[in-house]
C-alpha cells in the first residue's frame, strides 16, 4: 500500500522535528522546510497528499505560500498551523484556500484526526472535478486529466509550456492578468528571465488556437498584459 505524503512547512525546529517523528510513526512519507521558498520549491518537486503549514515563516510567509499553491493547484488539503491570537491569518489562509487551521500549541492527537479527515475528503474532492466539464470558453476546450485540446471540431497539438498557459489563462478567464502573474503561476517564481517569453508563447497559442477563428480569444490589454474572454 502507498504511503500518504505529507509537507511540513515549519520554522520551528522542535515543532518540526516532533511532527516529523510523529508522521513518520504513524506511517506517512514526510517531506519538511523551514522556509517559505524552500517549502515551494519542495511542493513543485513532488506530488504531496497533504501539506501542514505555518504562517509564521522566513523567505515568504506561509499565507504568500498557500497563495501561490493555490495558482496551480486546487485540491491538494492544506492544513494551516496557527498562533492563538491570528484571527486574520485564519481568515486570510481560508479565503486563499486552506481547508482547515489548528492553533498553537496543539495536542498531535488532534492534528493527526484533522489530517485523517482531510485525507479522506481528497478523493471524493478530485473525483467530482474529475467529473465536470472540461475547462471551456466558447467553442475551445481543454481537459486538463487528458491533455485534450480542441476548438470547434479541431484538435490542437499543444507543447507543455504552452499547455500550462492556456490552462492558467482559463482558469482565470474574463481576468486581466499582467506578464509576471503569468510568469510565477507558468515558469516558477525563481524564473529570472525576461518577461518577454510570455509575450513570445501567447503568440504561440494564438497561432494554434485563434489565427483561423473569426472571433480571438485571447486579448491584449496594452500596458497591462493579457485576458481570455469572448468578444473584443
């Protein structure tokens, strides 16, 4: 049987390490930071299960971090870890996302229940987005499981690069979004290159998805960036 993996995101050493033991005890495959940008990097490395989180941290705050998940992912459980007074990071971390929150100091009994319970809520989460329609504007459709990509009656042939665009440009459709949104949710926030590439790769998709409709999909706002969305 596959062991569950579980990403902690924690400053505190003794915090830390006790929820390492604890987790690997109970027979979870642990991953840990102690930074922001450390757990990010972690988080885009592998796939995890579940991922505790504190909001307190160095590099970027917890509560940054869970923002930027957020942008690539949906469903992976958040779990966030607390101190007692932070009523605006709870408010904050679950309007951003986060499924659940525990408070410090916390009993392991409870955090352990909290994680049983969003382990199983996953699968029953994914397998109803799995169900819906496939991300879809106008006659152009994508299935993100499948990688298919068709407008109208025509399939498209779609690099990875320019896939993870389009799939960001429709899940934020009718938003306008500027060059470095596109650049942190599509290459990575340690991307240090010009962001020129987003103006070369939406001309890319363009070609493949608009050059031979009479009605574009994807809009240039001057000065601001790009939005998808029917009409001008």
């Amino acid at each position: 049987m596959t062991k569950n993996s579980i990403l902690v995101v924690e400053d505190e050493e003794k915090i830390l390490r006790l929820l390492e033991l604890e987790l690997v005890y109970e027979g979870y495959e642990v991953g840990k930071a102690n930074d922001g940008l450390k757990g990010f990097e972690l988080y885009q490395n592998q796939k995890w299960d579940l991922i505790l989180l504190d909001v307190m941290l160095p590099g970027i705050s917890g509560i940054e971090l869970l923002r930027r998940i957020r942008t690539q992912d949906a469903y992976t459980p958040v779990i966030l870890l607390t101190a007692k007074s932070s009523v605006e990071d709870k408010v904050s971390g679950l309007d951003l996302g986060a499924n659940d929150y525990i408070t410090k100091p916390f009993q392991i009994e409870e955090l352990l229940a909290r994680i049983r319970a969003a382990l199983r809520l996953k699968p029953s989460v994914q397998s109803q987005a799995e169900e819906t329609d496939a991300l879809q504007i106008a006659d152009l459709s994508v299935n993100e499981k499948t990688r298919l990509v068709t407008r109208g009656d025509n399939q498209i042939e779609l690099t990875p690069r320019e896939f993870d665009l389009l799939v960001y440009l429709l899940k934020n459709k009718h938003q306008v979004l500027s060059r470095e949104q596109i650049i942190e949710a599509v290459w990575g926030y340690d991307y240090y290159g010009d962001t020129n590439v987003v103006d070369v790769y939406i001309r890319y998709i363009r070609k493949k998805i608009d050059l031979a409709h009479v009605d574009p999909l994807i809009h240039t706002v001057r000065g601001v960036g790009y939005v998808l969305r029917e009409g001008k």
